[in-house]
C-alpha cells in the first residue's frame, strides 16, 4: 500500500477542521461563518481557544486548505 504526503497532509487538514469546527459548535457560535471569516482575513480571533482550537487552525496553511476545499467540493 502506497500512501502520499499529499493525503496525510490532507488528512491531517481534515482532522484539524473538524477539531475546530467542533469547538466552535460547542461554545454556541456558527462554525461556518467563523471559518470562512478566518480564511478570507487571516484573524485568527475568528476561532475560539476552546479545546486549543485557534492553536490548532494556526497550523494548516490557508492556501492549501482552500485548494483542498475546492477541490473535495468540485469532485462529488
């Protein structure tokens, strides 16, 4: 079995997305917007330090989760 960097590192987006997306749930605000609201202006007070969420979105670049993004949502 062969596995790519690319993958994992997509992988490892994904994973991290999901930790953040859930924070933010959990403390009542809407994840969606504060996402989008990190990735167009780079603020990461846009995500809360709850579960050490803003920490952990500090370590995916913005341009590749956007290439990442766009590409899962052009191939279903």
């Amino acid at each position: 079995m062969i596995f790519s960097v690319k993958d994992e590192k997509e992988n490892e987006m994904k994973k991290i997305l999901t930790s953040v997306y859930d924070a933010l749930r959990e403390k009542g605000y809407n994840p969606v917007n504060q996402i989008v609201g990190y990735i167009l202006s780079e603020d990461p007070t846009y995500i809360t330090t709850y579960n050490n969420a803003r920490s952990l979105i500090c370590h995916i670049d913005r341009d590749e989760l956007l290439q990442a993004m766009v590409k899962s949502y052009l191939s279903e």
